[in-house]
C-alpha cells in the first residue's frame, strides 16, 4: 500500500479519529505539526473531545544522509509504550488507539504544565533531580524487563534496531573513520548480541518531558530486546555534549551524569555491574563520535567543539575507558575544561 501523509489528508484523519470514537463524523479534524520529529510526523489535533498527539512513521528520516527504514517500527513503539505503562504508569503517554494501514497511532497529549529536558538543558536550566529520575525510570523499566522470554520474542526487532540505530551511529562513522572500523564494528557486534532487557533505543533528552510527577518518556521506535547498555550510554553521551556546548555549566552536567548513573545502577540485579558499566564505557565515545560524523549529527556545537569531541572520542576508543567515571575524567580534562 501506498504511503499516506496523514497531514495533507484531513479524509484519512478523520477517519481514524472517528474509528476511536474521539471525533463526530461531520466534525472537521486537521494537523498541526509539532516540532522535533526526524522519523515520524508528529501532529497536534484539536477536537471537540479534546486534544491528542497523533504520530506517523516516516519511510525516509528528515536528516541530510540518505537513511530509509521500514515503517512497520511503528507497532513495535506501540507495544513498548503499552508494556512500560504497566511497569512505570504515568512515565510514558498513553495510547489511545492505533490505524495499521497509515502505520500511525494516536496518543494523549501533554500540555503546558510539560517542559522538554533538552530544552531545558541548552537554556542553561540544569537540575539534577530530573538526571537522578531520569536513571531510575530507566533502571525500573530494564529491572523489569530482564531475561523474560516472552518480551525477547515479542521485541525480536534485531533488523530494524540495526537499521535505525547500529547502522547509521557506529557503522557509518566507521565508514568515515576506517582506521577506527574495527572497533567500532566490535562494539556493533557486540551490542547486537547481547539481549537482557527491553531497550527503548533513543533515551535522548529531546524525547523526555518533564512533568508534575517526574519525567515522560517518547518516541520507542527503536524499541528492541537487547542490550541494556545502549539505553543508558545514549542518554549519557547526550549530557557529555551538553557539557561540551556549555562549558560554564560542566560541572552542573557532570554531577546530573553521575546521578543518572548512581540512580540507574542502583536497580541492576540482571548482571554484574561491572560488566555492564565497561559496555557503556566502550559504547560512549563510539555514540559521541556518531553524532559528529554519523548520519545524525548533533546540531548545536560549533566547529571547534566539535573538533573536540571528535579527538577525544577517537583517542577513547583506541583506548577504551573500563567505567563511567573514567570516561567522564577524561571528557572534563580535554573537552569541557
């Protein structure tokens, strides 16, 4: 079947507003895009029922390089949202209801008494306590979700994880880095194996609002039963560059990083820590090179920090750090300083 833009078909909107008993079948049901969506169109509704955040899978990203993924990733977001809320109710939306055939679904929307973490962050504003609450969600939902056998078959989505994920980070900066390669596919390789827990695949502040009652997790369509590392190491090179882009505020960004850090472990019975903090250590410096010379590059460091990061993350994966710490230490003494 074709691909439908849902927002230049208000028809095809109101049917599946209608369909969830959320719309009249004469009322007039439009658009209005909401910002930050690379991989999906995301869209404000407005009815007489109230407000709801509709979300479209997208078959091509919104980014400079070409990166095409399969749109059935939509319904495996669906159950991740579906199955957290039952772990963690009130951290991620809820789902209202879902249309197959424009792989779309619909969802509550969060209105002003919600703030963006990243946001927050680039604005200067950074409190620990939403790091700490951040770590500890992730943590209860991994914990959770550990070696069960049911969620590892339901979330066996090995090809579009190393298709949204593996691929255009690690894969294709070893392609512009191919004195690094080895190391970089290691880690693919590596990563790919290891399948413990329910991973969410994009725990980036942009997906993260900050509410009442603690942090609102979106955006799960890299939802995968895998490795639990990937999940916290992609948050925490997030705050790596916050530190890089705003040196003044370094230490207020590295005390958030080892609260996340502390609050997150506190929940690990899965594995050893130690061997889960070396993954994250190894994968951190692979994520934070991705997002200078990956397919997603971050967009708010200028060129000499990003030459920065860029040595330091090459100079860490010839050298790989074995703790969290570790790579913190270093990222303050040649990045952040």
């Amino acid at each position: 079947m074709a691909y439908v833009d849902l927002s230049q078909d208000p028809a095809a909107l109101r049917r599946i507003f209608v369909s969830m008993g959320l719309a009249g079948t004469r009322e007039a049901v439009q658009a209005t895009a909401l910002p930050g969506g690379v991989s999906s169109g995301i869209y404000r509704i407005d009815l007489l029922s109230g407000s709801y955040c509709l979300k479209q899978a997208l078959p091509r990203l919104k980014v400079a390089k070409e990166w095409s993924v399969p749109v059935e990733r939509v319904f495996a977001e669906i159950d991740w949202l579906r199955t957290v809320d039952r772990i963690a109710p009130g951290h991620v939306p809820c789902v209202l209801g879902q249309d197959e055939s424009s792989k779309s679904f619909v969802m509550e929307f969060l209105g002003p008494e919600y703030r963006n973490w990243k946001a927050d962050m680039l604005a200067g504003r950074v409190d620990l306590a939403v790091a700490w609450a951040v770590g500890d969600m992730l943590g209860r939902i991994h914990a959770a979700t550990a070696d069960s056998a049911e969620l590892a078959g339901r979330f066996a989505t090995d090809a579009n994880f190393y298709a949204i994920r593996l691929e255009p980070y690690l894969v294709e900066t070893s392609h512009i880095h191919p004195a690094l390669g080895e190391a970089l596919h290691a880690i693919v390789q590596r990563t790919a194996a290891t399948r413990r827990v329910l991973v969410h695949g994009d725990v980036s502040p942009k997906n993260i609002m900050v509410g009442p009652e603690g942090p609102v997790l979106l955006d799960a369509e890299c939802a995968w039963f895998g490795d639990p590392a990937f999940d916290l190491a992609f948050c925490l090179n997030h705050l790596l560059l916050k530190a890089a882009h705003l040196p003044e505020r370094s230490a207020d960004f590295f005390a958030s990083y080892r609260a996340l850090v502390r609050s997150y472990l506190a929940h690990v019975n899965w594995e050893p820590i130690a061997g889960l903090e070396a993954r994250v250590a190894s994968l951190l410096p692979g994520l934070a090179l991705a997002r200078i010379d990956g397919k997603s590059p971050v967009e708010y460091l200028g060129e000499a920090r990003r030459d920065a990061v860029r040595r330091a993350a090459m100079d860490m994966l010839r050298n790989p750090p074995a703790t969290t710490q570790a790579v913190a230490t270093q990222w303050a003494r040649e990045i952040a300083a």
